[in-house]
C-alpha cells in the first residue's frame, strides 16, 4: 500500500544557523546521527516541512508511515475479508509479547490491554484491598491522573498523603529525583500503595523508583508506576524495577494512535491482591465463558490468573494493530539502547546550547537522574509562548515550570540547530530569560 506525502514547504526562516554540524560529536553519536536520520522519512510532518519544528514527543508524537501502513492494512482486511477477527486477535496476541519484550515482563500474560494510561493504573488502583485508615503516599508533583485515581477512595476512608516536593525544589533553587528518602516519612505501617512516575510529565527527572521498591515492596506495599514517559523512549526492565504494577499508553515512546495502552501486573503482586475483581468485569476476563454465551449463576467464575482479567472484548484492535507494528520496529530496527542513546545526545546538545545563550534548564543534570527526551527551559510560557508558537513554528508544550520540549526518534540535530535559531532570535528582539 502506497502512502501519500505532504507536498515538501522548504524554508529560510533561521537559515543562518548551522543545522548539520557534527563537528564536536562522537563516533557513536555521529553514528546514531546517521542511523536515525534514515528513518526521519517515516514522519512527513518533519520529514517534508520545514516550517515545522516538532519538539513535542512527549506530549504525541506526529503519526509515521510504520503505523500508517499497520492501520491501512487492519482498514482493508475490514473492508475485504469477510472473518477477519481470526487474524486480528493473533495480532493481539503478538502485540502482547513484543509489549512485554518492550518491557521485560516475566510472560506476556502480565500485560492487559487498556484504553489508556488512566485506566490501566484506575484497574491497580481498585484492586488494592485496603481498610477505612489506611493510607497510600504520592508526590505532589505526580500527575493528576493518579492522584485523582486515590483521591477518588477517600469517601471510603483511605488517606492520601502527598508528599510535598515542591517547596524543597523552590528553597533549594533545583528539582531532584524522587527517591526511597523523599517518601519515608510518609510512609508507615498502614501505607498500602505508593504511586509514583517513573519519569515526572513536567520536570522531566528520572525518578528513583527502583529503589522505592527495595524499599518498601518487602513491607508489603505495592508500588504502581506510571510509566507512560518511558516506555519506547529509554530502556526499561519492570522486574529490576522490581514494581507490583505499571501502567502506561502506547500512543507517546511507541507512536500509536490514542485509545490503547497497556498494564503490566507482576506475578508476585497479582499473588498478593488475591483474586482481585476488576472495576468492570467484561467476559473477556473470564476463562469458562460459555460457547452459547449463557451465564449460570450457580457455576463458578474463572477469571484468568493474571492481568488479562482486566482487559475487554471490544478492545482497540486497530490500535493493538498499529502496537504490533511499532513495537516490533522498535525492538527490531531501531533498538531501545540506540533510541534512549540518541535522545540523550539531542538533549544534551540542547543543554549545550542553552548555557551557552544563558537560558537555564531545569531539573537534574546527570542522565541518571533525567529522562533522554525532555528539557524544560526555564523561560516565561507567555511571552515566549507566542513566539515559539507564531513566528517560531514550533511545537511545545508549555507548563507550570516554563517551556517543555522534547525529542523523539524523528529528530534531528538539524532540529536542535533550528530551535536554537529561535532562540537566538527571540533574545535579539529583547525577549528576557
């Protein structure tokens, strides 16, 4: 099947800024620079517009042409053949080992397809048994989808406590990973969870959530990660984690369309919330469903022994379709150590670049202790918002701490170049830092 490309916009704009110097790289990063750069192609938007600087990843990545082709060819065995769920459920299937591949879950059956990150943490959230008093402990820096999951227990008596981050961050002029020390006065005999992102939505800091789980899971408590920002972007391994869940959306590191994620249950920690009910039991959870579909009240119901209890029969299949497809071309072709290898590099040239314009970028400097796509400058979101977005052509997201972009394996130092050029334009005509 034949894709159609956006009709190629060169542009001038910044054209006095070097895009393509790899003078100061190294052997390998001019290597990856090379890798990657075959691969641009995938997604038109920056690929074929130059009036575009797409520094957004991690907010959604522009499509590219791996899912395209995965979601035209899923629209024609629709249109064409007349018993294709067959077919489609052996892609599910599949999708479901290279997602725990993704991952290094133990077997693919701790992987549940969800709707999205929401729903996936959402089904851990109501799984964990607790007692009018207890409580479960958060940052008050985790994204909202989380904490309004365990805020939403507290009219049946569970105590969210959050852990105040932010004050320490302002005091100390600095923002720092999360670690087993941040939380450990919070926690206490009655914690029953602690819910922590792996990688912060808004900073950017790697958080320390391994160490959390040396911790605290040998206390019994579960840790629910949210690992949303992670996953396809750097390498990750669940079980060093040593987490009891994660959770997490496939349409950011892994480029699918919106409307499918995934959970991941550790069989330890399945063990430990014995025999959990799902929020919404669907019949896709259950293994002695009737071929007549006719349910007998008096006989037993045998819910699968692990993670697949929580997904649904009429589960995105063209999104599982379009996971299948990138999942395997990230594994595969791209390769995790090279993806999380070259966002580092992007970043770091932009850290670069930014000290040397004297524009600030916040949060922890080490890559131990950052994510490899994002950089958060801090820089007005107002006024330097509407630059960036009209004159500049670029894309962002602007947030509490100042202007984020972030990388993807589309990007370029090319792109680096031209949003420096931006930059140096926006300081030229009197915009502060």
């Amino acid at each position: 099947m034949v894709s159609r490309p956006l009709p190629s916009r060169a542009s001038s704009k910044h054209s006095s800024v070097n895009n393509s110097s790899l003078n100061d790289a190294s052997e390998d990063e001019k290597r990856l620079s090379e890798k990657f750069a075959v691969h641009r192609h995938l997604v038109p938007l920056v690929s074929q517009n130059e009036e575009v600087v797409f520094l957004n990843a991690a907010s959604a990545p522009p499509s590219n042409l791996v899912v395209h082709e995965a979601i035209t060819r899923y629209s024609a065995e629709a249109l064409y053949e007349a018993h294709p769920h067959t077919k489609w459920r052996e892609t599910r299937e599949e999708a479901r080992r290279l997602i725990a591949r993704c991952i290094n879950a133990e077997v693919p059956e701790t992987i549940a397809f969800t709707r999205d990150t929401t729903e996936g943490l959402g089904d851990f959230i109501r799984a964990v048994p607790f007692q009018p008093g207890d409580n479960v402990v958060v940052v008050d820096t985790e994204h909202p989808n989380q904490v309004y999951g365990w805020l939403a227990l507290r009219s049946a008596g569970l105590e969210v406590r959050q852990v105040p981050t932010i004050p320490d961050a302002e005091k100390a002029g600095e923002i720092t990973a999360v670690d087993a020390e941040t939380l450990r006065p919070y926690v206490d005999g009655r914690t029953r969870a602690i819910g922590i992102s792996s990688v912060s939505f808004d900073s950017g800091q790697l958080n320390d959530v391994a160490g959390i789980s040396a911790a605290f899971r040998p206390r019994g408590i579960h840790v629910l990660a949210d690992v949303a920002q992670h996953v396809g972007i750097a390498r990750l391994d669940v079980r060093a984690l040593g987490v009891s869940a994660a959770a997490f959306t496939l349409h950011k590191g892994l480029n699918c369309p919106t409307g499918v994620g995934a959970l991941y249950i550790s069989p330890a920690a399945f063990a430990e919330l014995a025999d959990p009910a799902p929020p919404i039991v669907n019949m896709a959870a259950v293994r002695n469903v009737r071929a007549d579909l006719l349910v007998d009240g008096r006989e037993a119901v045998q819910m699968y022994p692990d993670a697949r209890r929580f997904e649904h029969q009429n589960m995105s299949l063209v999104g599982v379709a379009a996971a299948e497809a990138f999942a395997r071309f990230y594994l595969e072709v791209l390769g995790p150590t090279d993806v999380e290898a070259y966002l580092y590099y992007l970043t770091d040239l932009l850290r670069g670049e930014c000290e040397r314009l004297g524009i600030s970028v916040l949060g922890p400097r080490e890559r131990r202790c950052r994510a490899p796509h994002i950089c958060v400058l801090d820089l007005d979101p107002g006024a330097w918002g509407a630059y960036l977005r009209g004159e500049g052509g670029v894309r962002f997201t602007a947030n509490r701490l100042g202007i984020r972009v972030s990388f993807g394996f589309f990007n370029s130092v090319g792109d680096v170049r031209r949003f420096v050029g931006v930059l140096e334009s926006g300081l030229a005509r009197g915009l502060s830092v």
